[in-house]
C-alpha cells in the first residue's frame, strides 16, 4: 500500500538516510549538494516556511522517500523550487515519483506559483527521464540562490 503524506517532525532522520544514501548510491555525494547541506536533517523545521511544502511516501508502512517545493531565495515571486526529490530503489519504477511530483505541483498552484523550478545532477539519470516527462525543460544556468553549486543541470516547468 502506498501512502503520500505531509512531513512529520519524527520524519527528519529516516529521511536524512535515505536523501544521502541515494546521491551515495548514484556517486553524486559531492559538495555543492544537498548532501552536505545541514537543513537536510531538519527538512519538518524547514518545511513550515510559508509557500512550503513537502510529502513523504510510504510504500507497506515504510518511508521510502520524498519530495517537495520551497520559495528559494533569489527565485522570481512567481517561482518555487522542486527539492529534496529521493527515493528508495524499491520505490522507484511504480510511479511513486510521478504521484510525488504531481503533489508537489499542485501544491504550487494552489501557493499561487506560474512555475517551478529545480536543480540536479546528470548523475540522477533515472529522475531526469521523469522530469523531462513531466514537462520540464532544461535551462542554460542557475536561478535563485539555493547554494547547491554541485548542482549542474537546471530544469524549468510552467504551471
């Protein structure tokens, strides 16, 4: 059974794991990335920000990952961030990502966002192909000022 709700506060741990064993995993632990970024173990603190947002997924009572949208500083007021987007390899393949991301962006719509936006990593091939899918197209540098500077690909969706 697949669950996909909001964070907890209990959820902070597991999902620092899994965020770091997954750009582990794809040999993307480098600086500049998520993976040394100390909000990574407070994304329940980070996430009551207004025009936040982030899901958990629980596939049979598991966390196996999750995903969501910050107004990043430096983005257009019309602008959110699609972050922290990981997932067990159990739980990839199914869908889950899609439904994931397809939360997140209603999420955004309903914040009143025109589009979003991300940062990631050729390394991350596998999520690449779902974003592209989903309508995002690729952009030739950075927006915002998220401070990920490992982070070479950038991606931009209309809402």
């Amino acid at each position: 059974m697949i669950v996909i709700r909001r964070i907890q506060p209990s959820d902070n741990e597991i999902l620092a794991v899994i965020i770091r064993n997954t750009l582990k995993e794809f040999g993307a632990n480098h600086p500049g990335t998520v993976y040394f970024d100390d909000a990574t173990d407070h994304l329940y603190e980070v996430f009551r920000a207004d025009r936040s947002r982030y899901f958990v997924a629980e596939l049979d009572g598991r966390i196996v990952g999750g995903g969501g949208i910050f107004p990043t500083s430096g983005l257009p007021e019309d602008t959110c961030e699609l972050v922290k987007m990981y997932l067990l390899p159990e739980a990839r393949g199914i869908g889950l990502g899609r439904s994931i991301l397809e939360k997140c962006l209603e999420s955004a719509r309903d914040f009143g966002f025109g589009r979003i936006y991300l940062e990631t990593m050729p390394e991350l091939n596998l999520a690449l192909k779902t974003y592209e899918k989903m309508g995002f197209t690729y952009l030739c540098s950075q927006l915002g000022n998220s401070g990920h500077f490992g982070c070479d690909l950038h991606m931009i969706r209309d809402l």
